[in-house]
C-alpha cells in the first residue's frame, strides 16, 4: 500500500496539495514513529488519508510494516 502514493526514489509526490515524502531515506524507527503520529493524529479525515489507514494496526504491525519498507529500499 505504501509504493502506491510514496516512491522509492529520492524524488517526492504531491496529491491534493499535500507532500508525500519518499521513503528511500529514512530509517525504520522514523517510519513507524510517523506511522505512530498519523495513527494518534487528531487531524480531520480528509486531510490525509494516513490517519485513516493506520487505525487498525497495532504497535508489531507497524513496526513490521516499517522494516518492510525500509529493505523495500535495500536499507
């Protein structure tokens, strides 16, 4: 799900006006404390679309999902 809107690459998206960084940089730890942040956000629904994807996850689901994009970039 995440390759759909965040590229690999080094390069950043945009969509409805909104940034959505590339991943290729960060670490795991930054992810999941970004997915964390999203997932606690008191942000209305339509701003993003990350606070509504990541409600369901729990704590290793999210840490899973982190590691995962981190090797997607062959951190």
């Amino acid at each position: 799900i995440c390759l759909n809107c965040h590229s690999t690459t080094a390069n950043n998206n945009s969509a409805n006006g909104f940034a959505i960084p590339a991943l290729s940089s960060r670490d795991a730890e930054t992810i999941y404390q970004q997915m964390v942040a999203f997932q606690q956000s008191p942000l209305p629904p339509n701003t993003t679309i990350m606070n509504r994807l990541l409600t369901t996850f729990n704590e290793d689901e999210l840490k899973a999902i982190a590691e995962a994009v981190v090797n997607i970039n062959g951190k």
